[in-house]
C-alpha cells in the first residue's frame, strides 16, 4: 500500500517558515503507529530538519543533489524511484531494514513530494486541524476529492483540535502483463454478481470431498440479508478485481469485537472472507493485491489480527503474506 501522511489547516495549510504551525498533544501519535516497520518516504529538507533517520522503519531520502545512506536510509531521486526501492529486498538489505510481513510505503512531505505522490496514493491519512493559520507559506496540493472515499475517524487535541481522515482511491488501476486490472470496492450494485461467485466458491469447497449440498438452504436471500445489513452499518467491506466489467477476483472482511486481550488491546478482529480468483487470472498477484486492500481495511478499523479459516489452495497465500498457523484452533458446532 502506499500512503501519504499530513496534517492540514482550514485553509489547507502544512507549513510557515520551515516549521509545522502548531503542537498539539497526541497529534503526531499516529505518524509513528502507521510508519513504525515499514517505509517512510520524505524530501531532503525534511530529513534535514530532523537530523536523523526515525528508528524501526526504513527512511528513504528523495533528492537529486545529496546522497544519504546508512543503517535504515536510503536516497533516491524520485517518489517512483523511492516506492520501488521500497519493495526492493536487495535495497533494504543494504539499510540493514528486515521486513516482518508486508511492507507498507508513506509519503510525508514536503509539498513537492505531496505533489508528486498524489496520483500514485492508493490512501492519505489527513488530520485536519481546527485552526487558521495566517500568512502560511506551504499548502498541500489540490487533488479531486471526488476520486477518494472518505472517512471520518477519532477527534483530539487541546486547545486546538483534530480530527483525523482516511481517503481511500475508490479506483485503482494496475498494469499486469498486457492487461489493466481495475480494483475497487463492492457497492450495492454489484451485489447479484458477488453472491453468485460466492455461492460458486463454496459450493465447491463443500462438495471438493464429495458432500452433497443442502437442498433447503437458501443462500441467495441469507447473503443478501448479511451484506446489505453489515456494508450498511460498516462492518463489511469488500475490494474487486475487474478485467473490464468483468469481476475477476473477490475478497471480504467482516469486522467483530471481542473482549480486550494483551495482544489486541482494542478486542477488534478482521475476519477474511470470500477470496477467489477467477481460474484464468492466477498466479498473477490478483490474489495478494486484494488481500493488501481489506488488511488495509482492518488496520483502519482497528484490528489487532486477522482471522481466516483457510483453505488447502489458499495456505500458501496466507503463509507467504504472514499470517501464523493456530494449533489449539477448535469448533463447536451448533
């Protein structure tokens, strides 16, 4: 994924005499939960003024007139050159940077950098600060709100407040092989389609070891009760692949609360779902491209894991991406 970072005024302001106009208690606080073990991609000056790659991610420096190299940094002269550094393990294993799972990729300024990444974000986390800033001198960019959606999370702050934002693209384009595959997400009038390649999907899981399936079960009208409830309320979401109008790939995640535990103090849990890919398109990375959209969407939701039921096709997916096998897993069945 590849994201950007950046706090605003009212009047669109990020900067006034080299410095971010305010301080705020706790507004700074998500920069370091979202970049910490992943990559942090940020302009000369900036660097500069903070004298020091961060620790526990890997800094990349763009500029065409110093070079930066080190333990965790690395220079470049680009944003573009920057993000497919950052998906280099040859490149981060010169900045001794190990990666645990998927990387994730931040822009964090300055302007020319928030200008030239915007057309290649997939996400901006914008925290809009309830201020006018007079005489600022750096803005960020113009961009078409109508590309992203839009939403509006938690609100801090002291005597100035924030609220913070996610835009994710609602269209996202990518070249693989001779073909552009389309992803976004599931809206209502995609639903029949959906249904239908689900119903497909776990018919043949159900019959793969020669089990008949139920004849008085109505699955149709059970998975239009469950998506158009939770997509409704936010509790399922869903990223497409399309060749064309053609869906060539599914993926879902339904988000639960469970009681608080040490290794997800919030208690929220993503659970995966409905991951196929139509036969003719795989082994192409249509697979892992969607599972990076809705592990994007539990990370924004809060979730401190992600649970999947896999199948024996899909384990070697899940594995590669990260994901850890639980031994004591059990069912009961009601």
């Amino acid at each position: 994924m590849i994201g950007l970072i950046v706090a605003r005024s009212k009047n669109n302001v990020i900067g006034k005499n080299g410095q971010i106009p305010w301080r705020i208690k706790g507004e700074q606080k998500q920069f370091k939960a979202l970049t910490t073990g992943n990559v942090v991609v940020m302009g000369r000056k900036s660097y500069e003024e903070i004298g020091h790659p961060l620790p526990n991610r890997l800094n990349i420096i763009v500029s065409r007139t110093a070079k930066f190299e080190g333990e965790n940094l690395l220079t470049a002269s680009s944003v573009q050159e920057a993000i497919a550094m950052a998906g280099d393990e040859e490149a981060r294993r010169r900045a001794g940077f190990v990666a645990k799972g998927e990387v994730n990729v931040y822009i964090s300024g300055g302007y020319g950098l928030y200008k030239e990444a915007l057309p290649l974000v997939n996400k901006m986390y914008i925290t809009e600060v309830d201020t006018t800033v007079e005489d600022g001198d750096v803005f960020f960019p113009e961009f078409d709100a109508d590309e992203f959606d839009v939403k509006v999370g938690e609100t801090g702050g002291d005597e100035i407040k924030f609220t913070r934002t996610i835009y994710t693209r609602r269209v996202q384009v990518k070249k693989i092989g001779d073909k552009e595959v389309v992803y976004r997400k599931l809206t209502e009038a995609d639903l029949d389609n959906f249904i239908g390649i689900r119903i497909t999907q776990l018919t043949e899981e159900y019959t793969v070891e020669g089990r008949e399936v139920p004849k008085n079960v109505d699955l149709v009208a059970a998975h239009q009760d469950f998506y158009h409830r939770h997509m409704a309320d936010g509790t399922f979401v869903s990223w497409l692949a399309f060749d064309g109008d053609k869906i060539i790939g599914t993926s879902g995640m339904s988000f639960v609360e469970k009681p608080p535990y040490f290794t997800c103090p919030t208690g929220r849990i993503g659970l995966l779902s409905s991951m196929f890919t139509n036969p003719d398109y795989r082994r192409m990375g249509i697979a892992k491209d969607l599972l990076d959209h809705v592990v994007d969407e539990a990370k924004d939701y809060g979730c401190g894991a992600v649970w999947i039921t896999a199948s024996n096709m899909g384990v070697k997916l899940y594995t590669a991406y990260g994901f850890e096998h639980n031994g004591n897993y059990m069912a009961y069945k009601l």
